[in-house]
C-alpha cells in the first residue's frame, strides 16, 4: 500500500477520534460532526486515487446518488423520525459491509483461488454481523415506524431456537472456513444471520430501542472493521473499529441508564406485558387515586412567577414538535426573573441524545442543558417542574416499588418539586406500560392535550401576566 495512503488513512483516523471526542458535549457536536466527516472523505480520496479502481463511472454515479439520497434525508426527515432514519442507516451500513464480504468470496470462488484462513474467518465474521445487523435494524426501523408492534413478541422455547440458530451459524462459519468451495453453505450462512437478525430484535419492546440503535450501531461498525481485513484496507479497520467501540460504550450508558444489564436488555422480552393505566383527562388510576387536573390559565400563573423552573422534555414533546414553543416559554419566564433548566434522561425518547439534539434545534443554550446526576439535587429547590411528554423516566416507583418492572432505575426526581406539572394527552402509561404515581400525587396537576398546543396557550397567557 502507498505510503501516502496510509498517511491520508493515519490523518483520517486522528479526525474521526478528534470528531468522536467532540461529540460527547452538544456545544462541540456539531464541529466533531464536520471534523469526521472530513476525516470520512479524505478516506474515501486516498482509496480512490490510490486504489484500483475498475470504472470511475459507476464509483461516480454511486457517490452522486448516495449523496443525493443522504442529504434529502438530512432535509426532509423530521426530528420525531431521526431514531428511524438513525436505525435505517445502521442497516445499510451492515449490509454493504455483508454485501463486499460476500462478494469478495464469491470473487475466490469464480476465479478457483484458494482463500486464506484469515480472510475466510474475517469474511465469515462480516457477513454474519452484517446481515444480523441488517435486518435487525430493519426489525428496529419497523418497530418505530410502528410498523412492527412496539411490543416485545414472544413465543415458547424462543432463547432455546435462537442458540440452536447460532450454533447452527458456527459450524457452517467453520465449515466454511476449511471447504470454502461450498457455495451453497455460504448462502445458507447468509439466510440464517438474516434470520437471526429479525429473531435477535423482535422480542425487544420499544422501551429498549435507545439500547437497540446504540448495539446495531457498534455491529455495523465491527461489520466494516471485519470487512477492511477482507479487503486490506486500514482505513476501514480502524473506522470500522472506532464504531464498533464507540457503539458499545454507549451502549453500556444506556443500560446504567435503565440500571439493566444487556443481557437483560436482549433477552429480558421488557414490554411484553402491558399494565395500563386509565386513559383519557380526569381518570383515575389503580384504588382510589384521581389525577388532578390543572388549567392553562393557572398554569401559566405558576410558571410566570416561579423563580426556578426546570423542564423535562420526552417523547411526547418530540412527536408534538414543540421545542421552538418551550424556547419561547423559557425566554418570556426568564423576562419575568425566572430560571429555566432542562433535565436530561439518558434514555428519554427513542435514541440516545434525543432530547439533546431536539433542543439544540430550538437553539435552547447547551449550558441550560442538564444531565440526571446533576440536575437531581436541584429539584427540591424547584418550584415548578414542567414535565413535557415524559413518563417512565420520572416514575417514582422506579425508587420505592420493587415489584415495578422500573425498579432501580436512575430516574430525575420530578416528584421533589414543590409544584409538578404534567402536560400528557391522556393518562396513557409510557414505553414500558406501567402506571406512574406521579400523576396522583399531591403536588402534581396534570395539562392534558397536545404538547404544541399547550405550550402555545401558556406562551400566551405569560404574555398577558
């Protein structure tokens, strides 16, 4: 390999960590996001002018229309369908990675060339990972979609096929690996990751899918990290590998997030099981316990004159589109001598930094941006919390109900406010389909109705006080 290439690939690998680094504050995302990006195309340049390339024209006309696909996306797809959309690319990206593989063996095949161990085990390893991830993420994408039930889908002796299913993979990896002449195997092979990948995701409910998006996307990265050793391309390795790693922390901070382990995560069937509660403005919950309603005019009354306010946005103010509205309500209160703050679940929505990036589109300042540790010591000095669209992350039984599927999960302690209001359309339970004693509390009045359209009449009626 060119010694400039691998100059380009070593400058290229510095900016992807540079970029990844970047990420982890929202003030800096968006330069860390450009700096990979960069990183990403002096990559893509080395290969190409150094690279063999068979014809120009369809390297063109595909990079003409990737970009073309990939920008109108950037465009057109709202903030409420970025975890599908984020989802959707995790597939693709697993599935070109499944997808050179797999044409790099049967290139081996046809030209009646022995394959070395090593690139057999690598191209093994990446077509299994990539068509998992695939169609996992195809199963991710349909369930957000809702056009895949949310609901973990279950049946009987379901781990029991999964392992058999895997095991089953193996010894045709192997197999492979030793007699790769055996080209019907190797589309066997393919088949069942395909399968594996639907049967891995179905049993996940929606509640989990932060989780989900954060594991497919470390696979997509081993997917592309697997698929540079098949091809000897280091800039892929070490992109590929940056991912993968990157992936799977995150995915570790999504799991402390809901205090679960990733075992408990993939083969827990969390959502399975429903425990709604009543439904509709004024109903009532489990006993005897009634949900107090508030008006928009004696709402807009405490939050004019609170002098600590903190909101906590989910994903009902994602669906509602309502950041720019909250923006509003923020700047008039802070007009009348109020602070706003903004508590931020790790897992609140359905990806990991949804409420960040839905924010920092209303151009709310990153400083007032809020992470769980830091903002829950702050909530017995608050005197209001306005809960936008929220549920299982501020649900009390997470602490005190050990019979709560939530309990033990970190959640931010709305109900320690001196005054907690709830904007809902109905009593509806979250992801996870439990109850949440919030509602019922005394200090807690609910604002039911569309998120927009609440906010809207709070902007409003602030003006008018």
């Amino acid at each position: 390999m060119s010694p400039y290439v691998m100059l380009l690939y070593l400058l290229s690998a510095v900016m992807f960590i540079v970029g990844l680094k970047k990420l982890s504050s929202p003030a800096t995302a968006r330069n860390g996001n450009r700096i990979a990006a960069i990183g990403m195309l002096l990559a893509i340049v080395a290969t190409l002018v150094f690279g063999q390339i068979m014809s120009w024209t369809g390297i063109i006309a595909a990079m003409i229309t990737g970009s073309l696909i990939g920008g109108l996306f950037a465009k057109k797809v709202k903030m409420t369908d970025m975890p599908q959309m984020v989802a959707l690319l995790n597939g693709f990206g697993g599935g070109a990675s499944a997808l050179v593989a797999a044409a790099e063996f049967l290139r081996y095949l046809n030209e009646g060339s022995s394959v070395p161990v090593n690139v057999g085990i690598s191209i093994q390893l990446s077509v299994l990972i990539g068509a998992v991830t695939f169609s996992g993420s195809l199963i991710a994408f349909g369930k957000l979609q809702e056009l895949v039930t949310g609901r973990a889908v279950t049946y009987p002796f379901q781990k029991t096929v999964n392992a058999l299913l895997l095991l089953t993979m193996l010894f045709l990896m192997v197999t492979l690996v030793l007699n790769p002449d055996q080209s019907n195997l190797f589309y066997a092979m393919v088949g069942l990751s395909l399968l594996l990948g639907v049967l891995s995701v179905v049993p996940i409910g929606g509640a989990d899918m932060p989780v989900v998006i954060s594991l497919l996307n470390s696979y997509s990265g081993l997917a592309a990290a697997m698929t540079g050793f098949v091809i000897n391309n280091h800039g892929l390795i070490i992109s590929g590998a940056l991912v993968g790693a990157s992936g799977i922390i995150l995915t570790n901070i999504m799991c402390k997030g809901m205090n679960r382990s990733l075992a408990n995560v993939l083969f827990g069937a969390f959502g399975s099981t429903s425990s709604a509660g009543a439904v509709g403005p004024g109903a009532s919950g489990s006993g005897d316990q009634v949900a107090k309603q508030v008006s928009v005019e004696d709402a807009a009354t405490m939050l004019a004159f609170a002098r600590n306010v903190i909101v906590v946005p989910g994903y009902g103010l994602a669906v509602a589109q309502a950041q720019h509205d909250v923006r509003e309500m923020a700047e008039l209160i802070e007009a009348k001598g109020g602070t706003v703050k903004y508590a931020i679940h790790p897992v609140a929505g359905r990806m990991p930094g949804h409420m960040n990036v839905l924010l920092a589109e209303a151009n709310v300042p990153y400083d007032l941006l809020r992470d769980m540790d830091e903002i829950n010591p702050e909530f017995e000095r608050c005197d209001v919390a306005l809960v936008i669209g929220a549920n299982d992350v501020v649900n009390p039984d997470a602490r005190s109900n050990t019979s709560s599927p939530l309990y033990g999960m970190p959640i931010l302690d709305v109900d320690k406010a001196q005054h907690v209001i709830v904007m809902k359309r109905s009593m509806n339970p979250g992801f996870a389909g439990v109850e949440n004693p919030l509602f019922f509390n005394d200090n807690t009045s609910m604002l039911f109705g569309s998120a927009k359209d609440s906010v809207m009449k709070l902007v409003s009626e602030i003006k008018d006080l």
